[in-house]
C-alpha cells in the first residue's frame, strides 16, 4: 500500500505542479508562479527556494503521515485514522470558509449523509467501495445546495444560524428516523474490501483514508488555482466587484456548498466504515459546531490548513491526556485554543507560514552574504 | 448605433428623488462624460445602468437588449464593465489575479474540470493568462504581476481596476471618476490610456469625472446632472457655455469666474455644496 501511495504522491506532483506546495500551508499569492524572481549571488531565484522549501515541508510531513503508524503504538493507528477523516471534514471548511468566506455549522449534517448513504450502498445495495463512497459525497450535494439557499440572503452570523438550524432539523428528522437511518441503534458498517485486497485492520484501513484525503487535497488546491477559485477568492473578498466582473454571486456560492458538502460527505462515509457503526447521535449539531471552531483555530487559509484541524480535533487532546488529568486538560485546551487565536487570527497553519518565511528570507540574507564575499 | 442607453431614469430613496427621468445613451466608439455636483446623482445613475440598483421607472438597454431586470453579473457578461468611485481590488489577490478574474467569462470550464485538471481547464487557463497579459503590458502593469494588489499605491490600483474590467472584453466601460487619487503627472498617462483603450479594444466609455480638463480632453459628448435631474447635454464646447451649468457647478455669479480646471476640485465641490439636495451614495 507504501508503495502505492508514493505512486500517487509523485504522480499529482508531476501532473499539478504547486498543488504538492499548496498543501503545506501556502496561501493564493504565493502558489502557481513562474519562476522570475532576480536569481541571487548563487544563481537560484527566491521562488525557486521557496517552492524548494514547500516541497521539503509537503514530502517531510507526508512521510511522517507514512511511517508514524509503525512507530506508535497500535493503539494510535485508530486515533491517526480517525484524524485522517476528520482532517477530510477540514478540508471541506477549508474550502468553504477559506476560499469563500462563508459559513456552516452543519458540516456533520453532511458527514451523517455520506455515512448513511454509504452504509445503504455497501450494505443494501452491496456496490463495491470505490463506487460507493463517490456516490456518498454525491449524496450529500443536494443537501449542501439546500443548506446553502439561505446564503443568497444571509452572511455571517446569521447565516451560521441557519445552518445550524438546518443542521438540528435533518438530525431531528432524517437521521432519527427508524426506517431511514436505524435511529438511536443506528447503522452498521464494515471495512471495506477493494480489488480483493481486504482494509480491515486499522493500518490499512488508515492508509486507504490517507489516499482519499490526498487526492481531495489536491482537487481542493487545483480548483483554488483556476477559475471557480478565482471566482470564489473574489467573492470573499468583494461581492459587489466579483458581481461587476460577471460573476455570479447564487451560483458560486451553491457550488461552494455543494463541493464542501461532498468533500464532507466522503469524510463521513470513510468515517463510518472507520467507526463500524454510526447512529443519531454521531453527526450532532455539536459535532458541526466543534469543527468549524478548531477548523478557525486551525487556520482556513490554505488547503494544508486542513491538517491542524484533524490533528487538533482527535490527537492533540489523546497526546495531552496520558500527561493530564481530563478535565483540566479540557481547561487548558480551551485557553490555549483563545490565546492562539488571538496571536494569530489567520490560525497555526498562517503562523506556520509566517515563520517558513523567516526562514526562507534568513536563508536568502546568508546567501547574499556569502556570495559577496 | 447605440451600445448602451437608458430611458427615463427614476429611483427614490424615502420619498427623496435621487434621479428623475434621466436618459443618457452612449454610442459606438463614443467617449461620454456624465457631470454635475456632488450628490447630483450620478453614481446612484450608474448604479442603475450596472444593475446594483433597481431603478422606480426606466429602462436600461444593452445594445439592442433589455437588461433593466437583470442582475450585475448577467450585465457584465453581456459587454459592460466598470470602476468603482473607491477602488474595488480584491484584497487577498495579486495583481495578475485580480485582472485574470475579469476574465472569469472569456472562458467556460467549471469547477469538475478545474480540480481535475481536464484539458479544459489548462486551455482555458492559457487563453485567459495571455488575454490577461497583454492588457497588462498595455497598462504597463506586467512588472506588478506578482504582486500583492493591496499593496500598489492608489493610482496604479486604478490602473489595476481598469486592467480588469477591460479583461472582460466588455463593449461599454462605465469608469467612476478615474482620475480621483491618481498624481497630477499620472493623469496625463490615464488620459492617454483612456484614448488608448478605445482605439485597441473598441470600447465606448462613459466617465464620471470631476476633472473638467479630462472631460474636455477626451469626451464626445456630455451629460451635466444636477440634483437628480438632467440639467444640460451636448458636445463639451456646448456643455461648457451653458449658463445653467456654470450656475450649479459655481453658484449665482458664477458667469463671471472662469470654469473649474483641473485641481480645482474642492473649490467646485465646495461651490457646489450649497445647491446639492441630492441623497447619500448607497
């Protein structure tokens, strides 16, 4: 499966060029340049170090995200794995409150439709995996374009109000349903076998997530750096002048919600067979509202931001609790999650960045200084 | 033949007439210059034309086409672009982003083929980048490329505003005072500019200006609002020996001043201020 994986990681490398560097944390202005910087005493242009730099950081943590499982304990395999589906969940913030500026807290809602969705695919309708968990994320769009709808009206606040009512309102009825998605009881789900090859265990079941989330990482950053992404990033950042240049304002926001409630609906889906059951109460309200929090936290700036938020959600608080006791751990958790905030509004992923570019302008000063001597 | 016109213009904020029964028309290859006080209405008119805002009565055509109930977007793909008084760049994008956003409808591939990279995507990418760059060479932006657009002083920020309505192609440009912000040596450059957008790209312009000497520069013919209403139209030359117009712009007695020239802004705004009922800007 190792050897798979790097079969992707260099292939998207090779096919997208940047995408690889736009998930560790760059932001818009940086990625998909050409290189024309002045070349310094050395010969290598800074966008050349930088990119160089991007690609050190993207193949560091990608091989810590390969090799961790074996050098952990077994018990952390399953806490990696659910990290991996919550850093999907992540992504799909990403891409609607980064790229977009807009909000939900209905994110779970739409995790609850991939896992039901899939559950009823593998299991009633028995369609192999691969199948499956598209059509889980597809299941979840119409939802995402109705959870949508009040965002042609409704900005910030208010619309945060109505996704979450949206949220509780599919929860109450939707997924309390006996008949439709089992209740209280809930719904079983197995692991999933691909191409005959069995992903039961933890371990390769944590790989196989890994897989998904680089690819949906790398459409995430491909479309950010084409033209919906320039639509979106104008809307964000001026909705009277993105509709002065021809774009429509109800159509780039519906798809928005539609391509984050489909990211999220495959998180929910790999998070259900991670799980093996899920029911009413896994997708809650407060699930939602725990997600967009850390996602925030974590930094929505960029498509690797995505990782914070997967390692803040399931590990940082697992790290912490063999060293404290619970309940003041929730404490500090809490605190520190503020003061981070307020040190840095762009979240850890933009701070990151920030001090990558220290680095990269220290590197440049010492280069200047030794070429001239 | 006419590319932009609208027809008895009327729209009313609480009982207060910000415009009442405006036409203007702009025809092919024409330089127009909309005029007249602060408040006299004459961003709430462009507004109207660019569909920002639903005008009480009037009618609004594009070319041959009725677009008074269309929404902006839909304007803006049918070939109007247009500036903003207070300059509208998108904060968080490089100069090339902002411009490359104007293009957003030169090409059509959607979301599926952009993440995916399709053929598509990359080919419509292509097009729109060497659109993109040959505007900003012709705006001698191609150097600022890269940078931050935030970061440009405000009269190449302008630059960058007009550089991205133009990369929509579109066949009547609505400018909102361009040379506000802009250095007294730049706006010989904007001027020129201006001339030289017409002339490559073969689209008619209507501007909003205070800057007397621009208008006279370059338009073909003027509208002078005051207080809602069309006060005056004609060539410049006409325009500018209008007694009535020289009265709004200067006041009773204003006959005998010289008409306002370029720099002299605050003084027409000032002599303007007593005779301006006109509502707020939205």
């Amino acid at each position: 499966m190792s050897a798979g994986l790097r079969g992707v990681g260099t292939g998207t490398e090779a096919d997208t060029r940047g995408h690889d560097e736009d998930a560790l944390g760059m932001s818009a202005p940086e990625q998909g340049r050409e290189v024309h910087g002045a070349p310094d005493a050395v010969g290598v242009s800074e966008a050349a170090l930088r990119r160089g730099m991007q690609l050190v950081v993207a193949g560091g943590s990608l091989a810590v995200a390969v090799l961790v499982p074996f050098l952990l304990p077994r018990y952390w395999t399953f806490v990696l794995l659910a990290a991996v589906t919550t850093m999907i969940v992540g992504l799909s913030i990403v891409v609607l409150t980064g790229f977009v500026g807009q909000i939900s807290l209905c994110q779970a809602t739409f995790m609850g439709v991939g896992a039901y969705a899939s559950a009823r695919l593998t299991g009633d309708a028995h369609l192999p995996f691969l199948i499956a968990l598209p059509l889980a994320g597809l299941a979840a769009v119409p939802v995402g374009l109705l959870a949508g709808v009040p965002a042609l009206r409704l900005k910030g606040l208010y619309l945060a109000i109505a996704t979450l009512g949206f949220g509780a309102a599919v929860q109450a009825t939707l997924f309390s349903s006996k008949t439709l998605t089992g209740g209280f009881s809930g719904v079983a789900l197995e692991r999933p076998t691909v191409f005959g090859i069995s992903f039961a265990s933890d371990l390769r079941y944590y790989f196989l997530t890994l897989v998904v989330l680089l690819l949906l990482m790398a459409f995430a950053a491909n479309v950010k750096r084409g033209r919906s992404g320039r639509a979106f990033a104008a809307i964000r950042d001026g909705e009277v002048a993105a509709a002065a240049s021809g774009i429509s304002l109800a159509r780039y926001k519906l798809t928005a919600f539609g391509l984050s409630a489909f990211i999220a609906g495959v998180g929910g889906s790999l998070f259900g067979h991670a799980m093996l059951s899920v029911n009413t109460s896994s997708f809650d309200i407060f699930h939602s509202i725990t997600f967009v929090t850390v996602a925030i936290i974590a930094g929505v700036g960029s498509v690797g931001a995505a990782v914070f938020t997967g390692l803040m959600v399931n590990i940082l608080p697992k790290a912490l609790d063999r060293v404290l006791p619970g309940n003041l751990l929730l404490v500090i958790f809490s605190a520190g999650m503020l003061v981070q905030l307020a040190v840095a509004p762009d979240g850890i992923a933009g701070q990151m960045r920030r001090q990558q570019d220290a680095v990269l302008s220290w590197i440049l000063r010492r280069r200047r200084v030794s070429g001239r001597d | 033949m006419s590319i932009l016109r609208a027809v008895g213009l009327g729209v009313s904020f609480k009982g207060l007439h910000a415009l009442e029964d405006v036409s203007v028309e702009v025809h092919e290859d024409e330089i127009v210059g909309l005029i007249g006080p602060n408040g006299a209405g004459k961003s709430t008119c462009f507004n109207c034309l660019t569909g920002l805002l639903d005008p009480d009565t009037g009618t609004v055509l594009l070319g041959e086409e009725d677009v008074t109930a269309l929404p902006p977007h839909e304007r803006a793909r049918l070939g109007m672009g247009r500036t903003f008084q207070t300059v509208q760049l998108f904060g968080g994008m490089t100069v090339e982003e902002n411009v490359l956003v104007g293009s957003h409808n030169r090409v059509a591939h959607g979301i599926v083929a952009d993440g995916l990279r399709l053929p598509s995507s990359r080919s419509g990418e292509r097009i729109a980048r060497a659109e993109v760059r040959e505007i900003l060479e012709l705006l001698d932006l191609w150097e600022e490329r890269d940078r931050p657009a935030r970061t440009l002083p405000l009269g190449e920020q302008r630059k960058v505003e007009l550089a991205r309505s133009l990369a929509q192609h579109p066949r009547v440009l609505l400018l909102d005072e361009p040379l506000a912000g802009v250095s007294r040596q730049a706006k010989q450059g904007t001027v020129e500019t201006l001339r030289r957008i017409r002339r490559e790209f073969g689209v008619s312009l209507l501007v909003i200006e205070h800057d007397m000497r621009l208008i006279m520069a370059i338009t073909d013919f003027v509208y002078v609002l005051n207080a809602g209403r069309l006060l005056a139209k004609g060539t410049p030359e006409e325009v500018r020996a209008n007694r009535e117009v020289i009265v709004a712009y200067l006041g009773e007695g204003g006959e005998d001043r010289s008409w306002p020239s370029a720099g002299s802004r605050g003084g027409s705004r000032a002599a303007a201020g007593g005779a301006d009922p006109g509502p707020r800007r939205r």
